[in-house]
C-alpha cells in the first residue's frame, strides 16, 4: 500500500498494534481539532497541535510531526503568541537534532533556535520550555560531535535548578551529561552521572533516560552481565512511551553485548536491524552510526587477545568461520564508511573516533606510518572539540608505537 500523504515511510513498517494507536489518535485530532477550530480557540489549537506534533517526532513520525508544528507555529505567529511560538520552535530543535540536514544552516539554526526559545522561556517564568530548550541544546551539540560545547551546555541546565529550586533541570541536566560521556566513550563517568541522576529523578521519563544509557555505558564497558534481559527490558519501556527516536543506538549497544556474552550472529543482526529501522526513518545519522558500530565489533575481533571458551565457539562456529578470516577487510570497510559519513554530517569527535579506530586496525598490521598518521588526526580533531577520552587513548596508542 502506498504512503497517504499524512504517513511516512516508517507508519508502514511498525508494528499493527502501534499503527492501530495512531490511527485513533488520528480519529481522536482530527474531531478536537474540529471544535477548536468553530470555537476560533486558536491559542487551544496552537497548543494542542505543538503537543501532539512534539509526541509524533519522538515516535519517529517525522514529517507529521513537522507538519503539526508548522500550522501550530503559523497559528501562534499569527495571534501575536511569542511563547506559543517558542513552544513550536522546541519541537523543530527535536526533529532539526535527528533529521536536520548537516551543514552550516542546520548549526545556526539551530544555535539561534535554542537561544531565542530559552529567552522567551525565560520572559514567561516557564521552567519547563527553558529547560527542555536547553536540554536539547546541550544534547544536539553531543549528537553532533562536540562535546566540549555539549558540557558546557548542560551545566547552564544544570543551573536552572539554582536559580529556580527545581530540581528536574538538574536531573536532566545528569543524564544528558551520561549521554555526552557514552559517545565520548568516557563509560566510568557516564555511570556516574546516571546513578546520579536516579537519586534524584522524580519524573518517569528521566528515570527511564538515566536508566537507558546507565545501560548502554555499562554494556559498552563490559560491566553489565545480564544484557538481554535489561536491554530488552529498557527497549520495551521506551517503545511503550513511543521514544522511538533514541532506540536505534539502544538496539545497537544490546546487539554489542550480546556479542559480548557470546551471541555472536544474533548481536550483529541486532545492530544491522537497528541501522535499517533507523535508515527507514529517515534518520540523519542512521548509516554512519550503523557502520561507526559494525566497525568497531570487528575491530574487536582483530585486536582481542582473549579466546572465547570452547563452547562459546561450537555455539558459533558458523559465524565465526564467516567472520574471523575477513574480520581485518569487514573492520576497515565499515570504519572507512563511518569515518566518509561523519564528515559528511561534519560530527568532529566521530570522525575524531573513526580516525583512532582505523589508526588501531594500521597499528594491529604494524603499518606504522599509516596507524601515526591516523592517530595524530584523530588526537587534533579530538583536541579541537574536547573529546578528552580520544585524546588519551591516542596519546597511549601512539606511546606504544614510539618516535617516528
């Protein structure tokens, strides 16, 4: 069947029960709009059509979304409504974070976007738009690759909670820092902040954040024993409060573990399924990220020194005789695909973490020069956004190859 022009590509790939609820929720729009409209209620209207446009982009029905956020824009633009505006505009920073097209415009758009809508806030005394303006500031700057600026904006969040004695600005403030720290591959630190953040969390969509990447860095770090269960557990609340949006890299990080605990082919499927749920939402990300992934399981193959038991290799016999010998060539490729689409989203510390990784796989086959070259690339991008943890592991990988 093909795509209405109110569907996406995506409403005709999930699952019955999720496209039954958007079609009630259609039903049920489409008759509160009806009123609203006879009442000439715009400021009802506006609001109305920014929430349920909000909820579309985080269910990953992308285009609804922005379409319900342009007429809820149009609507408060034309009442005068500078906070209804504001309102619509939050809702754009979303959808611009996981659909923007990379470039100059999105950047300053975006930056522009956020400050004015945390003005506003500001002006109408409402915690909640300043604070979720500058939480997708501060998250928007980690998705794309500059940590530093990531920090820096998470900690005017974080202090938000000073000035107005809430304490969510703070909580979100953790584990947004959680999230930065999980793509800087800093999993110590991101542990940290999301224990943190669930001492103090009292909304059930922060606890379930925090809870997600406490996931994620313990699994990515070799901490977290029982993946699938607490993996498809944290899957199963974020589906159910559709946050379709964030479960890509949550879907990849438990594909990673089950490898890690010795479920090779079915971890690798679960990453490959992850990138083409998030390609066919038309996710700005979704094939680099995908690839940054694939790479770096290979790499781990290549590099390990440890043998897997033997029954974890009859387990896998089949998988590893397709893998092991092309484990170098299937690394590189996808390393080398990762790093072209991170510098065609312009993300530094995931060319940065592209570069350190290729720079391993040179070093692994003592192609010396290349793996320096490599490093000293990845070490400068690094250096240049803050990504404290490539630097260092740079610094460590090029110590081991000494002086040219």
């Amino acid at each position: 069947m093909a795509a209405t022009p109110n569907q996406t590509s995506s409403d005709q790939t999930a699952p019955a029960g999720q496209r039954r609820q958007v079609t009630v929720l259609f039903a049920d729009m489409a008759g509160y709009t009806a009123v609203a409209e006879a009442l000439g209620d715009n400021k009802r209207l506006s609001r109305f059509l920014f929430e349920t446009g909000y909820a579309h982009i985080f269910a990953c029905q992308a285009e609804i979304g922005r379409q319900l956020l342009d007429r809820s824009k149009a609507l408060a633009k034309a009442d005068g409504d500078e906070l209804a505006v504001a309102y619509a505009d939050l809702g754009f920073m979303w959808h611009r974070m996981f659909w923007g097209q990379p470039g100059e415009a999105r950047d300053s758009a975006q930056r522009e976007t956020g400050k004015r809508v945390v003005e506003v806030a500001r002006r109408h005394s409402d915690i909640w738009l300043a604070s979720k303006a500058q939480l997708a500031n501060g998250l928007d700057y980690s998705a794309w690759g500059r940590p530093g600026e990531s920090r820096a904006a998470l900690m005017e969040l974080m202090a938000m909670s000073r000035e107005t004695n809430d304490p969510r600005p703070r909580s979100m403030a953790l584990w947004a820092l959680a999230v930065t720290d999980v793509f800087s591959d800093n999993y110590d630190g991101a542990i940290e902040k999301a224990d943190d953040a669930l001492r103090i969390c009292l909304s059930p969509i922060d606890r379930m954040a925090a809870e997600g990447y406490r996931m994620v860095a313990r699994t990515l770090s070799g901490q977290e024993d029982e993946v699938s269960a607490l993996g498809g557990h944290v899957i199963r609340k974020m589906e159910a409060k559709s946050l379709a949006m964030v479960l890509p890299p949550v879907k990849m990080t438990v594909g990673v573990g089950n490898i890690m605990q010795g479920n090779m082919a079915k971890g690798v499927a679960m990453v490959n399924a992850a990138q083409a749920e998030a390609e066919n939402w038309g996710m700005t990300f979704a094939t680099a990220l995908g690839n940054k992934f694939l790479g770096e399981i290979y790499l781990q193959f290549v590099l390990s020194d440890e043998k897997p038991s033997l029954s974890v290799m009859l387990a896998n016999l089949p998988f590893l005789v397709r893998t092991l010998p092309f484990a170098k060539k299937k690394a590189r490729r996808h390393l080398q695909d990762a790093l072209e689409g991170f510098q065609g989203l312009n993300s530094p510390a995931d060319i940065a973490g592209a570069q350190y990784n290729l720079g391993l796989l040179d070093k692994a086959a003592k192609r010396n020069d290349r793996a320096r070259t490599s490093l000293l690339e990845a070490r400068g991008i690094a250096q240049s956004v803050d990504a404290t943890n490539i630097i260092s592991n740079a610094d460590a990988a090029l110590a081991e190859l000494g002086a040219a």
